[in-house]
C-alpha cells in the first residue's frame, strides 16, 4: 500500500518519464466505442492518481474511479475535484450501480496473487458492467512475453529533485520480482537512497478468457498496444 509520501513520489516519478496517460486513454476509448458507440459512462478501476481520468472525462462523459491507496486516490482528488473517487479492491468491491464501460490499466490486474483472485477481479468489473458494455483490462505480461533478469534505468528531474532510477526483474515460479534501486538528490532533503518491490501474476492469455468467459464476457484480444503489452476486450453478454 502506497503511503502518502510514496504516492506522491509514484505519481511525480511517472509523469516526469513520459507515460502518456492521454495517449492511452484515447486507445482504450477507441476500443470502446467500436463495441458500444454510445457509451457514455466509464469506470477506472485501480485507477492511482487518476491519470487516464480526464481523458475518459472528455472523451466518454461520466468518470469514476477506485482504487486501494487513499493517498494515491488524494492527489487524483486534488488535481480532479468534480471525479467520483472511491477507496476499493479490486477483488472485492461494490458499488451498487453500473457503467457502460469498465477499465482496469497499467497492468494493474497483475497484483492479484492468484487464478482464483483473478476470476474473482474480472467478476467484480463484469459486474459494474451494463449489459452489452465493455471491460478493458491491460494484462501484465504472459510467461512467453515475460523477459527474465531485465534490467532498464533513467533519471527523472521535477521541481528541485533528481532521482536515478534502476530495476531488475526476474521470473520466480508463475510470478515476476521487480526490484526497484532508487537514488533521490534534492536541494533541501540532501541524497537518500530507497528500494520498493513489485510482485506480479505471469498469467497466460488463456487464463485471462478464462476469466472473463466465466464472468460472463465475450473475449478479445488486442496485440501490441498499451507498451506492446495488449489488451482485453470483453463484452457483456
């Protein structure tokens, strides 16, 4: 769980290395309306500081959000006041009402730690879903696509910090471990040096449709998009 000076940090960090929220935002609408043209609700699932949720905002109409860090969920209210935001897991919320579309990004669906949680999570999104509305959910990467002892680095600057950034990732049984180093200068806090680390599902791409099929989703997927990682596409029957 994010604390309030990590999500800051999170959400500071990402921007400054150049995700494109808008740029996939506009991908996961476009995929969207070519199944339900007029939709016109959309809830973020795990949606962080609520970077995808102006885009959404725009370019569909109503926007919601949840996620499990009511810190990371602060700054996304901070910088979105109008946006329905709301403190929830993935694998066991309830809203008690319905969207014509439902998104789960960032690969956010990889923190579950098992098939059985995954079923569970693409339950809970089919559920918050309208009949003939759509679940997008961006995958962590499948056993076969999943490179073992990766290794990436960069340094990021905002406002007075600097920070060099470096990860190793590495495959243990069905899980990925990333180890991520990192080296913060600042003009008032000094140097300090701090380490986080990520466990993710390798689950393969039949056991994503055989997760949305048993939720009641009719399953698609979409190569190469959102940093070659794909998509999900399910549509409620």
């Amino acid at each position: 769980m994010y604390g309030a000076e990590s999500a800051k940090f999170y959400h500071a960090q990402h921007t400054a290395r150049g995700k494109d929220y808008r740029a996939e935002a506009e991908t996961v609408v476009e995929q969207i309306q070519a199944r339900l043209p007029g939709a016109a609700s959309v809830l973020d699932v795990a949606c962080g500081t609520g970077g995808h949720l102006p885009a959404f905002a725009e370019l569909i109409g109503h926007t919601e959000g949840i996620d499990l860090s009511e810190p990371m969920l602060d700054i996304a209210r901070t910088d979105l006041p109008h946006v329905p935001l709301h403190v929830g897991d993935m694998r066991s919320f309830d809203l008690g009402r319905t969207f014509d579309a439902v998104t789960c990004l960032f690969a956010s669906i990889g923190y579950v730690s098992s098939r059985a949680e995954l079923h569970e999570t693409v339950r809970r999104l089919a559920l918050h879903t309208n009949p003939s509305g759509v679940v997008v959910v961006e995958p962590w990467w499948f056993p076969e696509t999943f490179i073992d002892r990766w290794v990436s680095s960069d340094v990021i600057e905002w406002e007075d910090t600097t920070v060099a950034r470096a990860t190793h990732t590495v495959r243990e049984g069905n899980t990925s471990r990333m180890e991520v180093h990192y080296l913060q200068a600042s003009s008032a806090g000094g140097v300090r040096y701090f380490t986080e680390v990520h466990r993710a599902m390798l689950f393969s791409r039949e056991e994503y449709v055989e997760a949305f099929e048993e939720a009641g989703l009719r399953a698609e997927y979409v190569p190469e998009v959102q940093s070659r990682r794909g998509l999900f596409i399910g549509t409620r029957r």
